[in-house]
C-alpha cells in the first residue's frame, strides 16, 4: 500500500468520527471537497462579473468614487443566505480552508478571461493589529492567498496597514462610515508597487468605503493600477 492511500483511508477513518462539514450548508465533506462542497459551488448564486469586469455590477458601486480597472466578487451577497453563513465562518469561525478554496474558485473564474493575466501583486484588505491579535487570522488575507495561488502571482500582506483601530461600524449609517474611514490605511512597500497592477481583495463588499479607503493612498503610487477582487458584494 502506497504511503499516500495509507493517509487517505487514515483520514477517512478519522472522518467517521469527525467529519468536515460545508462551511455554507453543513453537509459533510466527501474527499475531494476543502472547505466547501460541490453543490454549494454550484448552487450559491454568482455574479458572472468576471465576464465584464470594467463594467460589472461590483465596478459600478465604485463609479464615480475611485478609479478602478476591474472589479469582481464571485457571489452575490444577501442577509440571511448560504452566502452569509459562508463569509460569517470564513471571518469568525476559522474556516481558512473555506476561503482559500473560494478565492482559488475566484480566480479560477478569472482565467476565463485573460484580461487578468496582467495583474502584477494581490493584496488583502489588512486588518489592524490589534484585530489581528484578537482573531489570530485576517479572513482577506485567506482569500487572498487561494487567489494567489490560482493566479500563481505573489501575495503582499504588508503593502498596506491599517492605522487606525475603529470597532464595529454596523449601526453607522452610510455618511457617516464614509467620513470615519478616511485615512484609515497607509502604503508601507510604495516601492514595489510602482508601475504595477494590485488587485486589492477583501471577503465582502457592502458600501465599498473600506475598498475605497484602502485604495486612496495607493492612488499616490507612481504608475499604478487598481483592480478589486471579493468573495461577495451586495448589489442594490
Ligand atoms: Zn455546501
């Protein structure tokens, strides 16, 4: 018996007792799945913004805003949906496995179009420190990396920092989370993202100021180019 069905009939039996479940609908896991199933790779509904990504659903929440080349989410996002349960156990429930499969299915979705060959560096919203402490892991930075990995570029989790710490927003209205998050990012490699083209990824789009925010500084990047990757966005 090769070493490698020695693993897998180990893991199996593991499984009996302990099974991976889906970190979107609960089904267990069969080998083959990380993270998510099949079905739910299927079924959860997708934005198709990688087939116009200049002129996507996404890109239009930033017209008028920031200037963006692309800009794309995989699912499209609604309160008390598979899509929420996903992104709540991605952020806070340590699912890692399960974001890094769906930005490898991101990308993957991007290799349909060769448009995204010419991204140079992927770089996840950063979290601030402090945040960082508490939950051990940035959920941007997980997707970030099965982006970069699919699209074989390098990932730069420290291009950017986050230098204010600001709590939960979520009883804000839109004004006013717009105002409190300026200034809320600096570039740190500015060097290396000269004559580049980033593609800034985060778990979530709902208003677009965190994107916004992050992007703003980097605009003061010689030659740069701006192109925004998530998981989900919630289009009006
Ligand atoms: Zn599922």
């Amino acid at each position: 018996m090769r070493l490698e069905n020695i693993s897998n009939s180990l893991k199996d039996t593991i499984n009996i007792f302990y099974p991976d479940l889906c970190a979107a609908c609960d089904a267990i896991l069969v080998r083959g799945e990380t993270g998510i199933c099949a079905a739910c790779v299927l079924e959860l509904p997708r934005t198709f913004d990688e087939t116009n990504p200049t002129d996507s659903r996404t890109a239009k929440i930033f017209a008028g805003r920031i200037p963006v080349k692309y800009a794309c989410a995989l699912f499209a996002f609604q309160k008390q949906s598979k899509v929420q349960e996903l992104l709540h156990r991605i952020k806070y429930e340590s699912r890692r496995e399960a974001g890094e499969t769906c930005g490898a299915l991101m990308a993957e979705t991007f290799n349909v179009n060769s448009r995204f060959n010419e991204i140079d560096l992927v770089i996840p919203v950063p979290l601030h420190p402090k945040k960082l402490a508490k939950r051990g892991y940035n959920q941007a930075e997980v997707v970030a990396r099965g982006v970069g990995e699919q699209l074989n570029k390098p990932v730069l989790p420290k291009a950017l920092e986050r230098v204010h710490y600001n709590d939960s927003q979520t009883t804000k209205g839109r004004m006013s989370r717009m105002e409190s998050v300026e200034g809320l990012f600096r570039v740190r490699l500015a060097d290396q993202l000269k004559n580049k083209h980033v593609l800034i990824v985060d778990d979530v789009i709902t208003t677009g100021a965190t994107i916004e925010s992050c992007i703003q500084p980097l605009l003061a990047v010689p030659g740069i180019t701006v192109s925004i990757a998530a998981l989900a966005a919630a289009h009006q």
